[in-house]
C-alpha cells in the first residue's frame, strides 16, 4: 500500500496555535483506513510504536517503547506525561500537542485526528527560537530533515 503524505496550511484552530509568536509551522496530513483509529491517544502510541528506534532516539531522545506502555495501561496521554524529553503541553478530545526545548529553541509536536476530515491523521510543528540568531541558524539546518521524518513518521504510523 503506497502512503501519500501531504503538506498543507496549518490550522487556525490547532491547539498549537493557542501559543501566538511562532517563528514556523507546519502541518501534514496523512488518509488511513476507514475505522483505523477511534481516539487521537491510539495515534499517538502507534506513532511512537511503530517509529524506527532511530527516529524515537532523535526526535523524543529515547528507544525505549516502555514509557508509551505505561501511558497506555495508564489510561491516555495526559498533560505533564512524557515520551522521552516530550512533554504533553495541551490536548481535547482530537488533537494532542507535545513540546520540548533545546535552550536556544522551543518546540511543540501536534498528532491529530480531525473532526472535519474523517479518516486523516494530521502531524503538525511549532517552533519559536528563544535565542533569535542560534535558533534561527539552527532551524535553517534542521528544517529539511524534519520535514522529512514527519512525513516518513506519518507514513509508518498509519501503515
């Protein structure tokens, strides 16, 4: 089965826009099966499940998938749970927004099964550089690759 990632216009109503002063976003959308996913939580564990250990390590700074079981048998990812350095920051019952900082650099991660697009998974970033310059510079190395992980990550989590 062949998987079609697609960039588009990020929302105006994503949890990630509560936060205004962004310096980027981006959003990318992936279709699934009808009925694949029921709750945004069950994409969530299938994103960081079915990643290769390589993408956990740089993008959440673990390989573990133990964290992502006791969140699960826990009931849900709650805001102040953490995958790796993650950190859930906001979620609803559709969307759930993970963040992290580099010092230099903020960012939030949203994984989202929207309302208005049944059967479609949304990936979305926010960054705001904190140091101007460093952040800025750094991003500019950085954005090519991560928008390749997310649309390789979108991929593997649906398929």
């Amino acid at each position: 089965m062949t998987v079609v990632v697609t960039e588009r216009e990020p929302r105006g109503d994503s949890l990630t826009a509560r936060d205004p002063g962004w310096d980027y976003r981006d959003r990318f959308t992936v279709n699934t099966t009808a009925g694949q996913y029921d709750t945004v939580d069950q994409v969530v564990s299938d994103w960081f499940t079915q990643q290769p250990f390589w993408i956990r390590l740089l993008s959440t700074n673990t390989v573990s998938l133990a964290a992502v079981a006791r969140i699960d048998a826990s009931g849900g990812y709650r805001v102040g749970s953490a995958i790796g350095s993650w950190r859930v920051v906001h979620r609803d019952e559709h969307e759930i927004v993970f963040g992290d900082s580099l010092g230099f650099m903020k960012y939030w991660y949203s994984l989202a099964l929207p309302s208005d697009a049944p059967n479609t998974v949304e990936g979305s970033t926010a960054v705001r550089y904190l140091w101007r310059r460093t952040g800025g510079f750094y991003f500019t190395l950085v954005r090519p690759f991560h928008q390749l992980f997310v649309k390789l990550a979108l991929a593997k989590t649906v398929s």
